[in-house]
C-alpha cells in the first residue's frame, strides 16, 4: 500500500514539474526573442535594448516578489522563475 502511494505521489510531482517546466520555457523565450531578433538584423540595436531591458526589469520584478514576499511552498509553485 505504501509503495502505491509514493507512486502516485510521484507521478504528482511528476506532473507539476512539467507543468511549470511548460511556463518557464516561453518566460525565457520571450527574454532571449530581442537578442536574436537583434543579432539577426529583424530589430534595431535601441529597440532591442529597450525591449530587453523592459523584459528584464519585469523578471526582476518577479524574482524579487518570489523571493521576498512569498513562503516556500509557494515559492517552489510559482510558475514565473528563472
């Protein structure tokens, strides 16, 4: 009976980490988007800046929230981390 729960416990956990695995990686696509749309010519040099650092200071922002203002069990949750 034990080991069907820690089974099932797993699979859950399982589940969860790909869950956010799913949301982070458009959260760090939509950081590097600029470098390479840059790198390729599509953008200007002071476009891509902008927008870059615009994406930056919103990470921040977030990791800063993830780190100071919630609980661990939340922490581990929280979808938007790097």
């Amino acid at each position: 009976m034990r080991f069907a729960w820690l089974r099932k416990k797993a699979s859950d956990i399982i589940y969860h980490e790909n869950r956010i695995n799913l949301t982070r990686l458009p959260y760090n696509a939509a950081w590097l988007l600029p470098i390479i749309l840059t790198a390729m010519g599509e953008m200007d040099y002071g476009t891509g800046f902008i927008i870059f650092a615009a994406i930056t200071f919103i990470r921040l922002g977030m990791n800063a929230y993830r780190v100071n203002a919630l609980e661990l069990e939340q922490a581990v949750n929280f979808p938007f981390q790097a």
